[in-house]
C-alpha cells in the first residue's frame, strides 16, 4: 500500500447541498503525522468524515487504506473501519459502560477473546494513567480523562491510522499536552498514520509533520 | 424504575396480544367441545314410506352418523282404548316409517337445508324435519361468540403491535449513541441491534410465563369453576409444553419482527 489516503479530485457535499471540498488531492503516506486546519466551517470534519465512510464522495477518488470509498458496501466500511481509530472532540464513549468496557469496545468488535479485551483495555489505560478509574464510567471523570480514554480506545486495537477530530478542542493545557503526546507516541512507536483536525498547530510537537489548509472549499498541501 | 418502567412497556402489550391468541384458542376449542356434545343431543326426524337401509343413507347423505327407527308402539298404544283393533292394525299397515337421524357433526344453517334437500331427492323420504328453528338460534349463538373473540383479538393485537412499535422506537432513540459509537469502529448489525434483542427476547419469555401462568391459574379458581358447571362447560387444560411453545413462538416472532423493522428503517434514516 503506497499511500494510506489518496484523494484525486475528490469533491465532497451534503446530500444535494452546493460542495464543501471541490477538486481536492491528497495523499497522506503510511506513519505520517497529519494535520488538517482551517476556518470554521472550511469542511475539515468534512474530509475526516468522507475518510471514515459517513459521507460518500460526490465526484473524485478516495481510497482508504487501498479501499475505495465511493460506492463501498456496509459490511466492506465495517471492515475497513475496524482499521481505524477515532477520536472526536466530544470523546463519544458509551455512558453506561465502564470505562474498561468502552477501550475494549473496538477489541470486542474485532472477535478478540474476553481475557485479550481486558488484558489489551488494561495496558492502554496503564498507558493513558487511567487504570485506577477502570470500573468507573464516562460521566464521573473530567473531560481530560474521558478524552485519554477515548484515545486508549482508539488505540486499543493498533489501527493503521488514527483519525481525531479536534481532539484537544474541550481540554486545557494540561489535558492537550498528553494528548499530543499520546497521539505522537502512536506514530512514533506503533508506526500509526495520525491525521488531526484541528484550529491550531501546538508549536512543541516536536515531530514532523505534513500540513494540509483548507479555504474557500479548496485543500492547499502547506511545505 | 426506568428500566423496569421499559420492559413493562413492552411486556405489558406482549401480555395482552398472548391473553387474547389463548383467550381465542380456548373459546375455539369451548365451541368446539359444546357443539359435540350438541350433536350427540341433535337429530333430524325422517318420515319414510318403506323401511330405510342405513346402509344406502349414508352413501347417499353425506353427514349421516347413524339412522334409528322410532317406534310407533307407543303411539298406538295410547290410541287402543279409543279405536278397536282391527283399525289399530289397519293402521299400523297405513302408518308410515318414523327415523330418528343423528349427524357426524353440528351442522351449520346451509349444511342443514343440504342435507334436508338430499335426503328429499332420493325419494326415499317423504318429510323431513330439521327443527331447525332451535337449530339456527344455537347455531347463530355459536357463530357470534366465535366472531366476537375473534374480532375482539385481532383488535387487541393491531392496539399491541402500535404499543411495541412506540417503544421500540423509543428504545432505539435511547440506544442510538451507543450503536453510532460502535458503528464507528465498524461493529457488524447484529452486534449494534443485539442489546435490542436480547431485551425483546427477555421479555418475551416473561410475556409468556405470565400468559401461561394465568391460564393454568384462572380455570383452579372455585368461582370460575361453578360459573362453567352452571354453564355445562369444561374449561380444556392448558397444555404447559404445547400451549407454551406456541404463546412463546408468537411472542418472539411478533417482537423480533417488530424490533427488526424498527432498526432497519432507523438506520435508513
């Protein structure tokens, strides 16, 4: 697989709606760290979603991990997602699971034995310092915490690539940081594609990084 | 309280669709029992000229159990005292055949004037009667207290399937986040729906031991019984592994018809 994402003249819309991405190309290269940024409203979640299948290209190429998005079929986008790992803003972890349940949400999808999920959910929530809140659920920790957890989950099942929407976007300083470092550990360490959406760039990173600005509807790749 | 309060919602629908199918099945089969014991009472008289062959009746009548001839002993026995007996025994010669004719089963108003139409063609027969005066008001009786428990369950169920609809909905509203979550990390349909399921299944088979357990329950009370002696009516048994799988096998297929319908145009949406 040359490229974990390539985007040709890729034109995205709602339903019958006027295009929110015309004509764009992207290719984002396994282990690359990516990030997506623009206005409010520019349609960078709108890339993210189309990567993830919840919306269908209108015109263009979009292959996924070496699937082509357009016309792909529910169980084919089941089994693609099961190689991705997403992270959203507003964490969407399951409330009335613990939050042990929820990391190994994407474990039990995949088949994997009850003693693997718990093993593998243990591990990633050592990783994100959340072991001790294991048997607690999402509503009784802080927004910081629910968002390490729905890393941990997104990371649970070693994903060839993470997609996080804003994922810093609810949290401060402090929260933001770990984050950042969790999803750099990922690339650095796992060998993961990241791409992030987000508003702003943190400048102590640290890593490199491959920089695509969206406007007016059109993706410009920044060196 | 919330949880219990849903699967009332939905066991409560499921109870009264299951009362009204076993309700129907019981009054079907009352019926049936009383209109056998009905039979047994019913008869058709028959005025022939010469002595019937049960034989040729019945081949030639469809629905004739049994031909009996009434004695006309008595009859003149109670004329001796008035007429001499030389005009008894002229009598007796000029007297035609009087039968007694008991059917297979209770006919119904049409298949009574076939059999009087039959029994008349073949020549055989002069008069016939039905009395079927009696007959038809038995009969209607019959009919309309089959029809009304009919009626009375199919209404019961469309009120039931609209009640389980409701709520599915509103389960699947409550279940939504969850099920988009796990669609997002590619879980398969049955895997998103199945907490749906396995709450329909559990209340399905609670549904069908409450069911069970009235009908095993209500026929023992004293009240009920008298009321059925009164009536001379046997309540039938309820039979716990015939009677159960099938108010079990209802419920399942009505509330995972319903639960699957409802989660497919979901997901549509």
């Amino acid at each position: 697989m040359e490229h974990v994402i390539n985007a040709e003249n890729l034109t995205l819309a709602y339903g019958m709606d006027e295009p929110i991405i015309t004509e764009a190309n992207m290719k984002i290269n396994p282990n690359e760290f990516v990030f997506i940024t623009g206005k409010s409203g520019s349609g960078k979640s709108t890339i993210l979603k189309s990567i993830y299948g919840e919306i269908t290209p209108k015109k263009g190429i979009l292959d996924v991990c070496g699937v082509n998005i357009k016309n792909i079929s529910s169980s084919k986008l089941n089994l693609l997602r099961r190689y991705l790992g997403i992270v959203f803003q507003d964490y969407r972890l399951i409330n009335d699971w613990t939050v042990e349940k929820n990391v190994m949400l994407p474990l039990m999808i995949g088949g994997f034995s009850k003693g693997v999920c718990v093993k593998q959910a243990q591990k990633l929530l050592k990783h994100v310092k959340l072991l001790h809140k294991a048997d607690k659920y999402p509503l009784e920790l802080s927004g910081g915490e629910q968002q390490r957890v729905a890393m941990a989950r997104a990371l649970a099942h070693n994903p060839i690539m993470i997609l996080a929407d804003e994922p810093t976007g609810n949290l401060d300083e402090y929260s933001s940081e770990v984050i950042w470092d969790l999803l750099k550990n990922a690339k650095e360490h796992l060998g993961t594609t990241v791409v992030v959406v987000t508003h702003h760039i943190p400048s102590t990173l640290g890593i490199d990084y491959k920089h695509f600005f969206l406007e007016s509807g059109v993706v410009y790749e920044v060196s | 309280m919330k949880s219990l309060k849903n699967h009332l919602s939905v066991i409560l629908p499921l109870f009264v669709l299951l009362f009204s199918l076993q309700f129907t099945f019981l009054t079907d089969k009352i019926v049936e029992d009383y209109s056998k014991k009905l039979t047994q009472d019913y008869s058709i008289v028959v005025v022939a000229p010469k002595t019937l062959s049960s034989a040729v009746m019945k081949s030639r009548v469809k629905g004739i159990k049994s031909i009996e001839e009434i004695s006309s002993k008595k009859i003149l026995d109670r004329l001796k005292g008035n007429i001499s007996s030389k005009n008894i025994s002229l009598l007796k010669i000029a007297l035609p055949k009087f039968y007694s004719m008991k059917l297979k089963s209770f006919p119904s108003v049409k298949e009574i004037e076939r059999i009087k139409k039959k029994l008349l063609s073949t020549g055989l027969v002069t008069k016939v009667e039905t009395f079927s005066k009696t007959h038809n008001r038995v009969y209607r009786m019959f009919q309309v207290l089959k029809n009304t428990a009919f009626v009375f369950s199919v209404f019961i169920l469309i009120i039931s399937v609209l009640l389980m609809f409701k709520q599915m909905k509103i389960w699947l509203l409550e279940h939504r986040e969850r099920m988009s979550v796990m669609a997002l990390f590619g879980a398969p349909f049955w895997m998103k729906s199945a907490v749906l399921y396995r709450l329909v299944i559990v209340d399905s088979f609670i549904s069908t031991i409450l069911v069970a357990g009235t009908f095993i329950f209500f026929p023992s009370i004293e009240k009920v019984k008298d009321f059925a002696q009164s009536m001379s009516i046997s309540i039938p048994k309820f039979d716990i592994l015939i009677d159960t799988s099938i108010l079990l096998g209802v419920s399942l297929l009505f509330s995972l018809f319903i639960v699957s319908i409802v989660i497919r145009k979901m997901n549509k949406e």
